[in-house]
C-alpha cells in the first residue's frame, strides 16, 4: 500500500501509522495515530471538565446503603441506551460484571419500561427508551453501530434466536413465525426480508434519538473497536468513575474482550453465537446492488444523518 498524508499534521507516513477503519475509501483512518491520541485526550478533558456530578442536593440511594457496597453508590443513575445488534449482550456482559463486583445493582429495561427501579445503580434501555424527566440525577452512554451491519447481524442471529416473539405465528406471514419465514428464505431474499421488517424499528429508535444531550457520551462501535481502552476509559470517566473504580472496570473489559469471550480470533465466524464475527464492516461480504437500492429507498439520509456516509454514492 502506498504512503497517506494525515489531514492534521500533513505528515506523509506509512499506513502502519493509521488506525484501521474499514468504513474508509482507502480502509484506514483520516488522522495518524499520533494526532488521533492527542486529539482524543484533548476531547476526553473537555467531557470530563463539562460534568460537576453534584447535580443537585437530593441523595438517589437510601441512608446506609452505601455499606453494604464494595464501592460507594454513585449520586447519579448511570444509563446506557442501546439497540438491537449495536453490542448490547457486550456491553451487558461488562455492566454486569461491574455491578457484581461492587456490589450495585444492574437493571435491564425492555421497551415497556422507560425507567429502572429506584434502587438501580447501572440501567441499560434495549431501544433506548428513556422516560428522562422521571430519571433524576443521570449520566449515560448511547451507542450506536453502522446500520447495514446491524441488519447483518439481526438476519444471522434471527436465524435461530429463542426470542418469543420472533417464534410466534404471525398472521401477516399467514400463521407462520419470523423465523420461519427467514429460515425459508435464500440469503439474498432473507436480508432483504430483515432489512424490511425487524430493523424499521432499530432505524426509526435511532433517527428519533436526540443526539444533543450534554449528560449522554455519543459512541460508536466502529470507533471503539478500534482502540477498546481508550474508549472504555473515556466512558468510565464519563461515568464518573474514580482512579480505582476506572482500574476495576477496565479489567473486567479485558475480560470480556471477543477472544476471551469466545475462544475465537476477530473475524472467525460462528453463525449461531451473540458474538458471530466481531468485526464492522461485514456488510460489504453480504449487500448486493439490490440491497443498496432497497437500503436507500427504504432509509433516505439514514446512514448520513448517523454520520456512516456523506451521501448516497455507496
């Protein structure tokens, strides 16, 4: 591969001395790696600089729960808005084990429930649904993920999930379940057949998410699989984690990293596991023309309003 200049310091230098980042023409990141890191503490510093924590004067846990906890509840809720295939069991995973180790509870609201018990230290909404006028004091995340790998995703693990609903005769499918109908499908057929139902719901949660709120960290899962601890530091700061809180945590990351998971290298494909591939950009191993031209008739400006293309040139 030939050299790349850097768009920050216009240093010409080898490809090797760029993140990889397979949603680009040339498949590696605009920025050096130099540039990246001091770019990115810079912007960690202004994150953490925005947040005071002390949001009001009213105490979220009751007097003398904080004893019974390895590490002393957080004033605030810490939530995490996700979606369907956009990490959700990883980032599960890792809020599980925190909340275990201190002893806090985590809670996982599904669409009929916008808001956790009072008691709940970490509250993860799948379709992120929040009622956040009920929330109180709150920190959180949202992270959302290239939307033609999450119908990749959603098509494979449709495919022989145990969810009810996707079991459950359907009238419209003429008594038969979801998954009958995908499982009867070709792949070309069955993608387009995701791409059309099961994920208007992802498209419409995401599009209808207000991207502007100063108390939630933005995120991306292209962006943190490229660099898992940078990223998870800069959550965990988010959070308002302290030093050894931080150290904690990001030990249960490595943990819960996709090789320890699954025994398997990045990329390594088991088609009937949460965690398939590992990888983003899978999209362009499955869409043909006729799913791109489906894509753009069914989301007009998705992909650019999430920040994923600048047009509709793919």
């Amino acid at each position: 591969m030939t050299m790349k200049q850097c768009v920050k310091c216009k240093k010409t230098k080898e490809p090797g001395e760029f993140r990889i980042d397979t949603s680009r023409v040339d498949g590696l990141y605009p920025y050096c790696l130099e540039c990246n890191r001091i770019y990115e503490q810079i912007r960690y510093k202004k994150d953490i600089e925005k947040f005071s924590y002390s949001f009001n004067e009213n105490k979220r846990y009751p007097v003398g729960k904080v004893e019974e906890n390895k590490q002393p509840r957080k004033e605030w809720l810490i939530i995490h808005g996700a979606h369907h295939k956009a990490a959700t069991s990883w980032f599960g995973r890792i809020y599980r084990k925190i909340s275990q180790y201190f002893c806090w509870k985590y809670e996982v609201g599904k669409q009929n429930k916008p808001c956790p018990d009072t008691d709940t230290d970490i509250f993860m909404s799948w379709g992120s649904k929040f009622e956040f006028s009920a929330l109180g004091p709150y920190v959180g995340t949202h992270l959302i993920r290239d939307p033609r790998d999450m119908i990749i995703l959603g098509y494979y693990y449709h495919l022989w999930c145990n969810e009810i609903w996707c079991k459950q005769p359907v009238d419209d499918f003429n008594g038969k379940s979801y998954q009958e109908v995908l499982n009867s499908l070709s792949l070309e057929n069955g993608i387009s057949f995701e791409m059309s139902n099961r994920f208007k719901k992802t498209a419409s949660s995401m599009v209808n998410w207000n991207y502007k709120n100063p108390y939630i960290l933005e995120l991306k899962f292209e962006e943190i699989i490229n660099d898992i601890d940078q990223h998870f530091i800069r959550i965990f700061q988010h959070y308002g984690f302290n030093e050894k809180e931080t150290e904690i945590a990001m030990k249960i990351v490595d943990s819960c990293k996709f090789e320890k998971i699954t025994g398997r290298l990045q990329g390594e494909e088991n088609p009937t596991n949460h965690y398939r591939k590992g990888i983003v950009g899978d999209w362009k191993n499955h869409f043909n023309e006729s799913h791109k031209h489906l894509f753009k008739e069914l989301y007009p400006g998705l992909l650019e309003k999430l920040g994923y293309e600048q047009n509709d040139l793919w």
